[in-house]
C-alpha cells in the first residue's frame, strides 16, 4: 500500500467525493485507511463501566485505499504515487504528474 499515516489525500469516491483530509490510520491487511472527517457514521453507544456517558457518538469509517489519491506537496494535484532510488540506495516517493518528492 503506497498510502500511510500522515499523508494528506483527496477522496474519489462515494458520499464524500471531493474533501480532503490527513490519513490517521491505515490498514494494510484490508486495504482501507481511516481520512479525518471523511466517512463519519454515527454509533449509538451504551454507557458502560469504562464511559459512563452513552449517546450517539460520530465515529470515523475506513474507505478503500483505491477510492483515495494523495496530494503533492509541489504541484497540489491529486496524482498517483512512484519511486526513486537516491544515489545512496534510499527509496524516495515521488509525484507520478510533476516528479517532485512526496513527504
């Protein structure tokens, strides 16, 4: 999965097409990551010995990583990610539209 923690993404599809947002989690063994603010459902929660308040609570849903793109620093387009290699043997992500680095 090309997509990890901290990366700012743009959403493709479904409800939420459009916003951006940073991934806070990602699940590689399913294929999903966790955008904040996008995909928020609502769970009605119990009140429990460990929360004592219940009530609905928002809570953030993963959506497939295919439904994602992540933004470049450089150009700020929604692009596809690539790799080089540095003269010293380190693999660096790069931009696939403007071949700029991606942090």
């Amino acid at each position: 999965m090309k997509i990890r923690k901290g990366d700012r993404v743009r959403v493709l599809s479904g409800k939420d097409r459009g916003k951006t947002g940073v991934v806070t989690r990602s699940i590689p063994e399913t294929g999903r990551v966790i955008v904040d603010g996008v995909n928020i459902a609502k769970k009605h929660q119990k009140p429990t010995s460990q929360t004592n308040t219940g009530g609905i609570i928002d809570k953030e849903m993963p959506i497939p990583v295919s439904n994602v793109a992540i933004i470049c620093n450089a150009c700020g387009a929604p692009t596809r990610i690539g790799h080089r290699f540095e003269a010293d043997g380190t693999k660096v992500r790069i931009c696939r539209k403007c071949g700029g680095d991606v942090v």
